[in-house]
C-alpha cells in the first residue's frame, strides 16, 4: 500500500508521448514513453524467478548509420489496477507490467530524483 503523499493528484496521459503525474506532495513527473516501456516491472523484463531480464532499449538513441526501421511506440490502452497501479498496453504486445505508483517514483527522471535529492 502505498502511503498518501506518494499518490497521485492528477494523471495525463498521452497515448503517444508518454504519463505525466502530479503527485500530492507537490511533486511533478514527466515519463516519456520510451522510459516507461524501458523500465516495465513485469517478472519477464526484471528478470524476476531467476530467469534472464528481458529488458527494452527504447530510450536508447540509435547509434548505427543505417538504423533499423522501428514502428512508433504508442500505449494502445491505459487501465487502472485497484487504486494503486495502472496497467499499460503497448503497441509492441506487451501488457503484463503493473506500473504502482511507487514504482513510478522511484523511476521518476527529473533532476531532483536523479540526483537523489
């Protein structure tokens, strides 16, 4: 369970760009779409009962002179799990993370959470 100030005030989500939350510490985060498919929780992407992590590298800037062509991800569906997650469908088939909202703190990208502070 997560505690009060660590819920969320508001959510907007964009189904192309990514999750913002204001937090109701006062806190604001912005989670780019390639972050939050990098940083699923789900067993299969953590490596959870052992197995090898099946991590992502969406975030991570293509350095080859002739990339790939890779298709735009989107979340397709965005839904709620009880009242401390919520459950995001992607464009590339995954849907088995459940993003708490302590986990969505503790991968919060901005300055101050980087650093620690």
């Amino acid at each position: 369970m997560t505690t009060p100030v660590l819920d969320p005030e508001h959510i907007a989500i964009s189904k192309s760009k990514g999750i913002k939350i204001d937090w109701k510490d006062g806190h604001h985060s912005d989670y780019p779409l390639a972050l939050l498919r990098d940083q699923c929780p789900c067993a299969t992407c953590t490596g959870a009962h052992g197995t090898e992590p099946q991590k992502t590298d969406y975030s991570k800037p293509d350095s080859s002179p002739f990339p790939m062509f890779k298709p735009a991800l989107k979340m397709l569906n965005v839904e709620p799990v009880g009242n401390y997650a919520i459950r995001i469908h992607w464009s590339d088939g995954h849907n088995s993370g459940i993003y708490s909202w302590e986990h969505f703190r503790g991968i919060c990208p901005c300055r101050q959470c980087a650093s620690g502070s």
